[in-house]
C-alpha cells in the first residue's frame, strides 16, 4: 500500500483460539506489528475454534479478506471484505 509493506499473518500462542493480525514495514526488514484489534478472530459458530490463514487482496477499492475458518461445521473458506484499508 503505496510506500508501505503490510504482512497478513495468524497467530495463536497469545489466545486459546487462531486469529488473524498484521504487522507493517517500509524496508522489509524492520516491522511494527498491529497493536488493534484482531482482524479476524473466532466469533461465530463455523469459526469458532480458528479464524486463520489470511489471504488477502485488494480490488476495484474493495479489500478482501480469505481465511480457514473451522468451527462446528468442519473447515471451510470464509470471506471478510472492506473499503477501509489506507
């Protein structure tokens, strides 16, 4: 995103359940990671047990945001989308 590097990732030693986050670089090597709220986390019946896995794009202004979501029906793709990412 313009000047600025952003790394979708999940994590889960810091919380019982997977959820997804991101960290930003201008160089690649130094990162700052989100200090928000979660982008996903485990918050509804088919995602309740992991929120994780991120893919994610932006097109046409619409972020879209992919992830393996696993919960009380198995393990599925679940969608997320955005017009708020600067």
């Amino acid at each position: 995103m313009n000047d600025l590097w952003v790394m979708f990732y999940f994590g889960h030693a810091w919380k019982p359940k997977a959820f997804d986050t991101f960290a930003c670089s201008k160089d690649l090597v130094h990162w700052t990671r989100w200090q928000g709220p979660h982008l996903i986390e485990p918050s509804e019946p088919w995602d309740q047990t992991f929120a994780h896995k991120p893919w994610v794009l932006k097109w046409q202004g619409v972020v879209y945001h992919f992830y393996c979501a696993v919960g009380d029906q198995g393990r599925q793709i679940a969608l997320a989308t955005s017009h708020d990412v600067r």
